[in-house]
C-alpha cells in the first residue's frame, strides 16, 4: 500500500502525454487491483488520498479510479445502513456486545 500510496499522486499529476493509453489502461487495472486487496480501512485512505489528487490536478484526468470509488462507497453505504439497522434493532455486534435499542432508557 505505501509504494502505491507513494506513486498515487505522481500519476495523478503526470501529463497526459508521460503515459500511453494502452498503458494508462494495465496501470488503471493494476491500481484497482491493489485497492481490491487492501482491509477496508485501508482502501478508504487510497481512495482519499485519490480523491484529493485527481480533484486538485488540472490537468490529468487520469488515473481514474471513479469507478472503483463508486464501488467502495456504495458498499460503505450499505455497510453503514446495516449497521444502523443492527443498533436500533439492539442486536449483538460482531464482538458479541449486546447493544440496547436507541430508545431503551437507562435505569
């Protein structure tokens, strides 16, 4: 993660004539493929870390990593309602911590 989080904002930056777009495609695929393989967390950080570089580069539109990142933030969004879910329901956690419902009182 470190070497690819090193080069994200090299490419983000680089002109759209340092890289040909046969090559421009295996390096697109080669960045989704290490993002794929990192934890959750550390996908958010690359894709921040992404989101930061490509937004800020006037003049590059590549590598873009939008599709990944619609990816990942749809299952974040779903992950996040269905831990919503889990709480108001008081259901057990992952952990095994037995949550009360958002509207038990405490006594």
């Amino acid at each position: 993660m470190e070497m690819a989080a090193m080069w994200l904002p090299l490419l983000c930056r680089a002109s759209p004539a340092a890289v040909g777009g046969g090559e421009r495609a295996g390096v697109v695929a080669a960045l989704e493929g290490i993002i794929a393989g990192l934890s959750w967390g550390q996908q958010e950080e690359m894709l921040s870390l992404w989101l930061h570089h490509f937004a800020s580069s006037p003049h590059s539109d590549w590598p873009d990593l939008q599709p990944c990142y619609a990816s990942w933030y749809a299952a974040s969004r779903k992950l996040l309602l269905l831990h919503e879910e889990t709480l108001q329901k008081g259901s057990t956690t992952p952990e095994g911590i037995r949550l009360l419902p958002a509207d038990a009182s405490s006594t």
